[in-house]
C-alpha cells in the first residue's frame, strides 16, 4: 500500500470501521484495560491514524497531554479537528523519533506494516519514557491482510523478543481472539476478501458490528492472534520535554 491509497482510506474508507468495528472497539478496550492502573500525563499514539484513540482516552484521562505521529497527512488533519490542543506529526516511525520522551507511547498495529520494525522499535525506544504500549498480529497471514499492507504477522514470541533486544523489559503479554476473533471471524474476511469492514456503517452493520462485539467478549485472554505487549525502558531514562 502506498502513501496515496493509505491517505485515501483516512479519507473515505476507515473512519467508521476504528469507531464501529468490532475488532477496533475490542483492541481499544484491552489496552484501555492495560493504560488504566498507569501513572502518565504525556501520551504519544504512533499511527494515530484520525486521531479516534487519543479522542476516547482525553474523554477517560481529561488531564492527559495528547500527541500524534502518523504517515498520513490527511490523517492527521482529521486527528487535529478531532483532537484539539494535541500536537500531531506527520512523520515516518522508522527515519526518526519525535524529539523528547513520552510518559505513555503507544503502537498499535503498526509494525506489521513496516519492513524495518527494527529501527522502528529502536526510535520508539527513543521517546518512551515510562511505558510503552504495542499491539501486533501474529500467526498465519491471510490474504485480505496483505491487502492491507501487512508485511509480515509475527510468530510467537518474536515481538517480546525484539522489544527485549532493543531497550525494553516485558511487564505483561496479552495473547487475544480465540476462537471468534482468531481464526473464525478472520478467516471469514479472508473468504470475503475484507469487504465490509471499510466505507460508511449504516444501522444494520453497526447493529450486526454490536452483535459481534458482545461475542468477542468471550475471546480468550491468554491465547489468540492479537498480541498486546506492556512494556517499560530496560534502563529508566530522564523523561524529557514534550514537543511543541
């Protein structure tokens, strides 16, 4: 997927799949769930996207300093109007980090869209100063995820493995989706080649997304293709300024 198709999809295909998608809404409330117990003021979403997440936690944390990064610049003018008073980035994760660190950074599924995750994980390394926050797929790659612009799912145990060898420590891993999510409700899409996941949601999708959210409540925690990863700066760095 290239940069104009990704600016196309903010503009005309995702904003209702993040609000109303059963998978968007679930993966919110996990790290929602993981965010909860956490001492930050500063938070950083890297692949922000239209800026949804950062919207809903200013609503749950009024007292948060919110900031954005996202390749997409159409997305980030959506982010700015949805979120005003955050500082927002246009910004590739894997050339350079935002100067400064934040309390909270969060990546959720973004690195399986990145050749290089490495260097990506490296600058992310870069501008966490209490907490990250990462949440990737893993096991098999279908089809309709390529589309997407996967470059890879990833196996167990190899996500943990990265953050470990490049300046962080595993403080809990979050394993979601069996069975509904991963692989009933995945492999469906991939039959259906992802239709109707994207585009506007009228009253029946919204009501049929509602249904399949309440089941997915029933995913197992602890087995799963979704994978969340807390974790903190192996060596605790001297949190620095927020960007202006």
């Amino acid at each position: 997927m290239n940069r104009s198709d990704y600016d196309e999809g903010w503009e005309i295909k995702w904003d209702d799949m993040k609000k109303y998608g059963p998978y968007s809404r679930h993966l919110r409330r996990l790290i929602g769930n993981l965010i909860h117990p956490l001492v930050f003021e500063t938070v950083l979403d890297v692949g922000c996207g239209q800026g949804s997440f950062l919207a809903e936690l200013r609503t749950k944390f009024p007292r948060i300093r919110p900031a954005g990064m996202d390749l997409s610049a159409k997305a980030i003018d959506l982010a700015r109007s949805r979120v005003p008073g955050g500082k927002f980035h246009v910004q590739d994760l894997t050339q350079q980090p935002l100067n400064g660190r934040f309390d909270l950074v969060i990546c959720s599924d973004v690195l399986e869209h990145i050749p290089d995750d490495v260097a990506a994980i490296r600058n992310l390394a870069r501008m966490t100063g209490k907490y990250l926050i990462v949440s990737v797929p893993q096991g098999i790659m279908r089809r309709f995820e390529v589309q997407m612009g996967h470059v890879r799912n990833y196996a167990l145990g190899e996500l943990a493995c990265k953050l470990e060898e490049n300046g962080f420590r595993t403080v809990r891993i979050i394993e979601w989706g069996f069975p509904f999510y991963s692989p009933l409700y995945r492999n469906f899409l991939d039959l259906v080649g992802g239709r109707g996941t994207g585009g506007k949601f009228g009253p029946t999708r919204k009501l049929i997304s509602a249904v399949l959210y309440t089941l997915f409540r029933l995913n197992s925690l602890r087995r799963g293709d979704e994978i969340i990863v807390l974790a903190e700066p192996e060596s605790d760095p001297v949190v620095g300024l927020y960007p202006a």
